[in-house]
C-alpha cells in the first residue's frame, strides 16, 4: 500500500538536479501558449515574443496569453520575480531607424 507524503519544494543550492528538474518542467510552456506568441527558452530565462498591427489585439493576446501563463505556473507550483520582468513596444518606423544607425555605425 502506497502512503502520501508532503513534499517541500525546493532545491539546495549547487546540485545537479536542480537545473535538471527546472528544465524539464519549463520545456512544456511552449505548448500551452497560443499561437498569438513565440515562446523563447534560453537556460532559465523566457522571453515571449508578440506582433499584430493593430494595439486593442496586440494587448488582447498579451493578455490572454498571460492569463494561461499564470495557470501554468500556479499548476507547476512556480513563481515569477515581477521584478525582473519587463516588457517594450517595438514599432516598425523605431525598428527602421535603429537598424540605419546601426548601419551607419558599422560603414
């Protein structure tokens, strides 16, 4: 007969396992977030990548794709530091001008 027990989640410090088991729980965010983003894993740093050119549906997917987030780390027991957090609004005429000073630089 099997017994439950409590399980205390967390890791000590410099082990293997650590980033092992983090891995392996972070590598299914992709599958669960829409198709209005594109998810990029990078060690233990996710950035999320999002487009549309009208604002009201780029904030609306945002939105949305942030709500499933929260689930998921609510269901996987995580927690995200909203100090490290950041968001920025990249639009094409900015994107223009940083890719002709950039060229300029380079020349």
């Amino acid at each position: 007969m099997f017994h439950w027990y409590e399980i205390h989640h967390s890791m000590p410090q410099d082990t293997v396992l650590g980033p092992v088991l983090f891995l392996l729980c972070i590598n299914d965010l992709p599958k669960i977030i829409n198709n209005t983003s594109v998810p990029i894993l990078f060690a233990d740093d996710t950035s999320i990548l999002f487009t549309h050119h009208e604002i009201d549906s780029l904030n609306t997917n945002m939105h949305n794709t942030f709500q499933i987030i929260i689930k998921w780390f609510k269901a996987n027991l995580l927690s995200s530091k909203h100090a490290k957090n950041n968001a920025f609004n990249l639009e094409q005429k900015m994107l223009c001008k940083l890719i002709a000073r950039l060229h300029m630089v380079t020349i």
